[in-house]
C-alpha cells in the first residue's frame, strides 16, 4: 500500500470511527429508599434498600446484575481477597474470623416477590437475579432487599476500627447497563467503580451522641442544631488546644438513646457516610459565580487536628477552584472527613471525602483538594473508573496539580526528582514514567485498573494522564483547553462518558486531529521520540532536521535560546520521518525539542543541539548518585572501601553512570588498592540491555574483578622484590534472555543465561636448586600464571508470590583440568518460603548436584568443582562470591561461608568432611519466630540442615548423612547473618569440638547481594 493510501486512511479515521459510534445514547433511572440501624456492640448494620428501578435502555432485561460489595470482606476466595494478597499484603488472608465482614442475611425480591438468584461466577459480591416476568423498555420494577451485614475491621474502604465507622460500598447497588451492556464487577482494593446515577433517601438510625457525615442534604432540624453545638464546642477546643501537643485521645461510650438520621440526595452514583462519636466539626460556605450557595464541613478526629484546623479553607477553595475552572458544583454541600482508611490517603464519595493521615499541611490540602475534585471526575463525570482509571483520576490530577502550582508556587514532583536530577522545579523529568518504560514492563495508560501491575496503576491513572492533559494545555494553549473542558463538563454532566466520547468532543471543538494522544499515548505502549539530527544557519533563519524515532507522530515544541535564556517557543506538528524545520530567528545558541519537559519523550539525551550543530552534553562529575539530567553528561563517584587478609585495607573509588532510570549500556569502574599487597584490584563491568519483541529482555555483560587469593610471607618474604601475594583476575561474560510473561501482572520472572568464565589465577612459585660446592640454595624463578575456563548454562525460575514466593536454579558447568580430563556438572536449587502468618513464614530450600562425568571422581582431596555441605571460599575456585579469607586455615576469617552449595551452617573450611567429587543433596529450613519484629531489626530464626555426600570412590567410610540446628541471626534481607550452632550429628561435632565456642560460629556476609547496581535493577517493576 503506497504512502498516499495510507495517508489518506489515517486523515479519514477518526471520521470512520466516528460515523461508527453508536449514538442512542441512554442511561437507567433508580431511586433508592434506604432504612438502616448501626449496632456499634456487634458492629452489625440491619435494614432494607428498595431501589426503583426504570429501564430506559431498548432492551428487554430478564435479568439483574446486582453488586454486593460487602462480600467482598466474606472470605479468602473474593477478587479482592486475591488481588491485594497477589499485591503483597497479607493482612486480610490471615485475618482472623471475626475481623471479616459481609452479609449474614440477605434477601432479594422483585416486586415484593420471591426470585431466583445465586452468585455470579463465583463472586461472592455480585448476584445474578433471574426475573419473574421481563422488564420491558420504559418499564419500572422495585428491588426490595433486606439484609443483616458484619462491619469487616479497616482492611480497605468499607470497615471500622474500633467504633469509628467508614461506610462505603456498603448497601446492594445494581450494576450499570449501558450500551455495552451489563457491567458486573468485583469489590477490588486497586480499581475503583462505575455506577448508575439515582435519587436517595437514607434513613440511619444509630446511638444519639455519634457525629455523621453523610453524601446528600440533612433533613433533621434536630442534628442540624446538634451538628451547630459541634462547631460552637470545636471552635472552643482550638482556642485551647497546644499547637505543638494537639489534643490528647478520648474515649467516648455510646449514649444509650438512639437517633434517626435522615438525609436526601438527587444525581448521585453513590452514598456514604462515616460516623465517630469524636468528630469535631467545622462548618462554612462558598458562594459561586452564580450566586448559589454551597455549605462545608470538615470533620476530624484528635489525629492530626492542628492539620485539620486550617482543613475548612481547603475545601472552600477547591470547591471554588474546580468550579471556575471546570464547571460549577451543583451539590448542596460538601464535607471532608478524616477517618480510619486503608486504601490509600483519600477516597472521594459524592458530596463526602474521607482523608486518611496527611503528615503536613501541604499534604491534607492536596489530599483534600484531589478528593473534593473527583465530584467532579468521576462524581458528575461518571465515567467507567474500573475499566478508564485516568478519565477520572488523569484530568482530576492534572487540576489537583493546576490548584497546587496556584496557592504554592512552582511544584516539585512528589519524591523530590527535580533536586536528585538538578534540573529546575517544573521540569521534572518524571521518573515515575521513565523507570517501566526503559524496563519495558510499562502498560497502556488505557489498561483496565485490575490488569495493571502495582506501579503502573500509579502510573496509568494519575501520574501519566495529568501528564498529557498538562501536554495539551500546552498545545492548545490555557484559555482554549479550559475552554473546550468546560464544554465536555455541560455536555457529559450526570451522565457516563466514554474514551470515545472525550476524543470525538475534543477534536470536534479544537479541530485537530488528536490521535496520537487517545490512540498512541493513552492507547497504547508506543514510544514518543524526536532526535535533534542537524543544524543549519541560513539568512535570518535556520534549518533544524529532526526525525522522529519513535512511533508516535505527536506535536511538540521546539525551544530557541540564547545564551541561557528561551528566546522563542515554536510548535511543530506531529510527523513520521525525517523533516526540516524552519525557525526565522537571527541568533541562537541552541535548540531544544520539548526543553520544558512537557512531553514523555523517551530519550532525552538526543533532544538538543547547539547553533553550530555540536551535541556535545556539558559534562560532570557527581558524587554518590541521583536522576538522569538529559542537559548533562554525568559520571557519578563514590569512595568504597573493602579488604581481606591478603590484600589488608583496601581504599578505592567507584566511577559508573547508573541512575534512575535505567540505561541500555550500563557502567562501571572500581579501582581498589591493598595497603597490605601493594596491589591494584578492584571491580569493574559493562552491561547492554536489548528488548526485542517476544522477549522481556536480552542482556550481554561482561564483568571483571581482581583480588589476592592467599599470601606467604614466609615462603616469599625472603627473596627481594618478590610479591607474597598470589591474585587472580576473573572475566564473566554472559548473554542472558529474559522471557515474557503472558499476564503483565504476574510475578514469575524466568532467565536462560550463558556464561563464560575466565580466570587467570597466579599459581605458586617455581624454584630452581643450584649447587656451589656443599652449599644448595633455591632460586625464585616467578608465579606461574594459570588460565582456567569454564562455560556454563543457567537457567532460573522465580515467583515472588506473597504466600509462597519460589525460585529454582539449574546449572549445567563444564571444565577441563590442565593435565587432562574434566567434569561435567548438574547442579538444582529450589527456595520456598511458606507463610503461616502475615509475615512469618517457613524458609525451605533443597540442593542436588552430581557430577555428571568426573575423571577425578576418586580423588579424596579438594578439586575444582568439589562439592561441599557449606559454601567456603576454599571450594569457590570460580571466585563467584567474596571472602575475606578464601584459603585460610584457621582464624576468624575460617567461618565466612556462604547460603550455596548444600548451604550448611558449619564452618569446614579445612576439612575434606562434607565434600564430594560425585554428588550430594541437602535440604535447608529456617523459620521466622511468630513475633512481628520491624525489617530493621535483626531476624533470630531456628534452623536444620540434613545433608547426604556420596562418598569418593575408593573411599572406606561409606556413604554419609550430616544433620545440624542451630539458631541464625540474619538482617537485610538474609544478606547479612550470624549462625549458631546447637547439636550438629557426630562428624560435625567431632570436627567442631576442638574449636572453642566462638569458633564454631560462621558468619555470612554476601557483598553480591549488596551491590547498588543489582539492587537497583532487579527491584521489581
């Protein structure tokens, strides 16, 4: 197909889709009658929820989708349930019966009938109602429920901790029906809700000294005067309160009488209300450009309350802000409280907000501000929050952050990115962003909430979205951006927009085409990339050749400066290939694609060019680390220090360029000097990362390290400039594939690697013997230098599941001995950790290696590959692991080991017990103390280790099984720990008994587990 085709389709597609979309629009009609009773001794709630129901749909509905959120809290097999355990909290799986909650009792009728109904594939909140008699279009039916519901304990939205109640997702609600038909989904914690809009009135009949704040407008004359008395006695308790000690807690018993509250609300999706008998009360008011009123309360407990005195005034200018910036608030009232939440820092109901803990005032205002907006997205603007997060929480956010930069000025991103990357505020480079898309575990911003993986829901809904609603304010420019946004508000108010819906509008009142915004950077993984190629001066004018790199043909702004200072900003519209830009200016020092950083462009290094044409970054040397500043080119340092008993001290210094986000080609170089050796070793590698498609990703590296192995002072000392030191220089060259998973959420991660090992290892020295008359002396004639070899295979399986996280490693290892012969080898782990709590578990792991073919197999002595119960340095002849004393036979340094081999616990570095040239198998377990101990803080687990070493074949002792327990004391993560042992099987004890105590004691400390780089990289995405 030529060019022009293609043009001409991509002109005429979003006519297509257009003249496609269907266009009889309709929505339901309900009103909800509401009578409940709050039993605060038993946390019950009992009642009835009659909701009338209209079909103005042009189907014939035979049946119901009905959502019973509360069920969600029921039991371990809920969407919920699973979705917060797959996302690493463990809390609600292990929670005790009693902490549960959802309907004890429950009834459905239709018309005060009886009808058949059940749960809906096996969602234990949602209920498939069969009809007795189909709802015909035009016509109205009532579904009378009444139910007996537990309050779960705070586990996510709905809950109560202690006798404060949040009550949210909490009365039978029909599921949307809409053109696309039913919509039933599950309670999830990360994905919120799409709703039918209706009428309400709530009855809540509760003890009379409970404070409640309610969606809707109160209708009791009596709690409106109650809730006067609350503010009068909170305005008194300011007066005294400390404003460094704030309020000291209280405990308030319920009164014995009770009370109806009574509350009325017309075009909501939804109703809520929490209710503490601590609450405080503010109350105000804000008067609109119309002149309509709109009362304001805030609600709070001791928590925080000298935040939460300021509180009322953030409501009042976010109520104000929204409504001159978007459309005018249409609601009666609207109310911030601040309650028990665990599901995020704040929740939005319509008309209601909870706010959980702020911290600061900064914080509560934009707390509450970003809550009181979602009145609007997706309060009035309901969209479908589950399936389209960021046309709720995206343009909500990009307001969130308009109101932001007006009351606070130039604004930083939330973790502070501009000042680690040194680049102005309000040119964050966005990390956030830029960390999955350089992984590439990066999804679609237009993903549905439950298919995305934990940052990308950030991502996805918030961060990207208000990201590229702050692009297009750019582009069209603040005046017709709010313009063409206040057009979508009176057009879509009380309704449910689609995706479809926002692009048709907004391309409609702009008359641009805006593809690459709905279809490439929300719809889709694409990548946004122009490369500044050339420059060229001409009269009065110069010619920039840009070419887009990337897949997306989106608009962006090309900056002009002079000297330090942006002369002239100049729009180019979005195009494939290569192109040539006029800028009529006379003088420039350089140019800059997107030099505000408004736009994710994917690499930035390649965005500016100077006048003369140079690309040439500034370059810089930075301690420590930080940000990718595309404006530099940047080396980070940092001084290290390490040591072992042949090279003594060893000072040295780190050059790399590892930031955040990750590069392609990675980086670095650590010369490290012994103080002891007089030796130059250290560290140093170089690794590319490739993403081709079909795989997550290829790596090739190569690393080097080069370190003293052993010293004999005594037998070299005494011949003049001969080093005692003997060193080794070790290369790893590997090609690693990383494979894709099918289910972007998923927590498996599997790796095929190919390794090379070369080490070239300085071997002891060569002496020669010379006679003069009686006398002989021997003569150093130099180390002799050996080169070893040694291909390997690699393949490695893990799941960082939350109950039982898993890895397997398979090794298949080659090498030949230097007079001939060799061996190949099979080794297997597995590592499972099961809990039995929410975060004590049981820590197993199985080890199984035999060599495959061994022409040394007879030999009883340590040999390349040699198998051993622990993992010492004096069998680590691949020189994977760091020792402090690899060949020491006694000392201190003798009980460094290492959790490999058959990862015993005792010390054998100079024994031949416990080893084998044919095979062993082992089985390791630990477990964690049933105390909840922070991560901080040191891990005292009991451990066993059963071992069985095939003996060597011309061995006499037979066959041997080893056992020992002891007690480990292990911190970060089991990098660092300390084992002690308390009864070991005879060999093992007989071969500890002659070392006193703390010589039977080994200590790990695994320095390959802490490199930055590495735990940089593998911190899952």
């Amino acid at each position: 197909m030529n060019k022009f085709i293609l043009g001409l389709l991509f002109f005429c597609y979003p006519l297509i889709s257009w003249t496609q979309e269907p266009t009889d629009y309709f929505q339901q009609e309900l009103s909800y009658d509401i009578d409940v009773e709050l039993d605060d001794s038993t946390h019950m709630l009992s009642g009835t929820v009659d909701i009338t129901y209209k079909n103005q749909s042009p189907d014939v509905l035979s049946e119901i989708y009905l959502h019973l959120w509360p069920n969600a809290y029921k039991n371990r097999t809920s969407a919920f349930s699973k979705q917060i355990t797959e996302n690493g909290d463990a809390d609600f799986y292990f929670a005790k019966y009693y902490r549960l909650g959802g309907y004890k009792e429950l009834t459905i009728k239709v018309n005060n009938k009886v009808v058949a109904w059940d749960y809906w594939e096996d969602n234990p909140d949602i209920a498939l109602v069969e009809l007795n008699q189909a709802l015909q279009p035009g016509g109205e039916m009532v579904i009378n429920t009444s139910f007996k519901m537990k309050i779960p304990d705070s586990f996510s939205r709905l809950g109560h901790v202690g006798q404060s109640y949040q009550m949210t997702q909490w009365y039978p609600k029909p599921a949307v029906y809409d053109l696309e038909g039913w919509h039933p989904m599950p309670y999830l914690d990360q994905g919120e809700f799409y709703s039918e809009f209706g009428n309400f009135d709530v009855k809540i009949t509760l003890p009379d000294n409970y404070v409640v704040g309610a969606t809707g407008l109160l209708q009791n004359e009596s709690e409106m005067q109650f809730l006067s008395q609350k503010v009068a006695e909170t305005q008194a308790m300011f007066k005294e309160m400390d404003e460094e000690k704030g309020i000291e807690p209280r405990l308030i018993p319920s009164s014995a009488t009770m009370k109806t509250i009574h509350y009325t609300a017309e075009d909501v999706h939804d109703f809520a209300w929490f209710a503490d008998k601590r609450f405080f009360v503010e109350q105000s008011a804000v008067t609109l450009a119309s002149g309509r009123k709109v009362d304001t309360y805030v609600m709070f407990t001791e928590v925080e309350a000298t935040l939460w005195a300021k509180a009322i005034n953030y409501v009042n200018r976010s109520v104000e802000f929204y409504s001159e910036r978007v459309g005018e608030y249409p609601y009666p009232q609207a109310t911030a409280v601040q309650s028990a939440l665990s599901a995020g820092a704040g929740m939005e109901y319509p008309m209601i907000t909870v706010i959980g803990f702020a911290g600061t005032d900064r914080s509560l205002d934009e707390v509450i501000t970003h809550e009181v907006g979602h009145n609007w997205f997706y309060g009035i603007l309901a969209s479908n929050e589950r399936d389209y997060a960021w046309m709720d929480e995206g343009f909500n956010s990009y307001y969130e952050h308009e109101y932001m930069e007006k009351y606070y000025g130039d604004t930083e991103s939330y973790l502070g990115y501009e000042k680690l990357a040194g680049v102005p505020p309000g040119e964050s480079n966005q990390i956030e962003f830029y960390l999955p898309m350089r992984r590439r575990t990066y999804q679609a911003v237009n993903t549905p909430s439950q298919d995305l993986r934990l940052l990308n829901y950030w991502i996805g809904a918030y961060s990207m979205p208000a990201y590229l609603f702050e692009y297009l304010e750019q582009y069209l420019g603040q005046e017709e951006f709010d313009r063409v946004m206040k057009v979508y508000y009176d057009t879509w108010k009380f309704k449910h927009p689609q995706p479809r819906d926002v692009k048709k509008l907004l391309e409609a009142e702009t008359q641009k085409d805006l593809s690459w915004l709905f279809e490439g950077l929300i719809g889709s993984t694409d990548h946004l990339d122009y490369k500044m190629k050339k420059v060229r001066k001409g009269e009065g004018q110069y010619i920039l050749t840009i070419e887009n790199v990337g897949e997306i043909p989106a608009p962006f702004p090309v900056q002009i400066v002079l000297d330090k200072d942006t002369v002239k900003t100049q729009w180019i519209e979005g195009f494939e290939g290569e192109k040539e830009i006029v800028v009529p200016i006379g003088e420039a020092s350089h140019f800059a694609i997107d030099g505000n950083q408004i736009m994710p462009d994917f690499n930035r290094s390649n965005n500016r060019i100077s006048a003369k044409g140079s690309k040439i970054e500034p370059f810089r040397l930075k301690f420590l680390g930080g940000v990718e500043n595309p404006r530099r080119s940047t080396i980070y340092w940092t001084p290290v220090i390490g040591g072992n008993v042949y090279d003594g001290f060893m000072p040295g210094v780190s050059f790399y360029n590892t930031s955040l986000p990750s590069k392609s080609l990675e980086w670095s170089l650590t010369p490290m000097y012994g103080i002891k050796s007089g030796k130059l070793g250290g560290l140093a590698h170089v690794r590319y990362h490739a993403y081709p498609k079909g795989l997550q990703r290829i790596s090739a590296e190569l690393a080097y390290k080069s370190f003293s192995y052993e010293y004999d002072e005594e037998l070299y000392g005494q011949y003049e400039g001969v080093a005692s030191n003997l060193d080794y220089n070790r290369f790893k060259t590997s090609l690693e594939f990383e494979f894709r998973n099918k289910r972007a959420r998923s927590n498996r991660k599997q790796i095929l690697s190919l390794e090379l090992l070369t080490i070239q290892s300085a071997a002891k020295g060569t002496f020669s013997e010379v006679v003069n008359g009686v006398d002989t002396t021997l003569t150093y004639t130099g180390h002799e230098s050996e080169w070893t070899f040694i291909p390997r295979l690699k393949y490695h399986l893990s799941n960082k599941s939350t109950l039982a996280p898993y890895e397997i490693n398979a090794l298949l290892e080659q090498y030949t001995f230097d007079r001939g012969g060799g061996y190949v080898k099979l080794d297997l782990e597995a590592k499972v950790k099961i809990l039995y709590a929410k975060k004590q578990g049981i820590h197993l792991r199985f080890f199984a290696g035999t060599f495959l073919y061994n022409s040394k197999s007879n030999i009883i002595s340590t040999i390349p590959g040699t198998y051993s119960l622990t993992g010492l340095g004096s069998v680590d002849f691949w020189a994977d692991d760091f020792y402090m004393g690899r060949n020491e036979m006694d000392g201190f340094f003798v009980n460094q080991i290492h959790l490999n081999q058959g990862g015993f616990k005792a010390p054998l570095n100079n024994t031949f017990l416990g080893k084998s040239n044919i095979g062993i198998i082992t089985l390791n377990a630990k477990i964690d103390l049933p105390i909840n101990i922070p991560n901080y803080i040191p891990k005292f687990r009991p451990y066993v280790d059963v071992g069985y070493v095939q003996s060597n074949g011309n061995s006499s002792s037979g066959d041997n099984i080893y056992g020992q327990l002891g007690l480990a004391i292990e911190a970060w993560d089991d990098r660092i720990g300390i084992y002690v042992p308390l009864f070991s099987t005879k060999d093992l004890k007989n071969q500890l008994a002659s070392r006193n105590r703390i010589a039977r004691l080994s200590f790990m400390i695994d320095l390959n587990r802490m490199k930055p780089r590495d735990i940089l990289y593998n911190f899952d995405l």
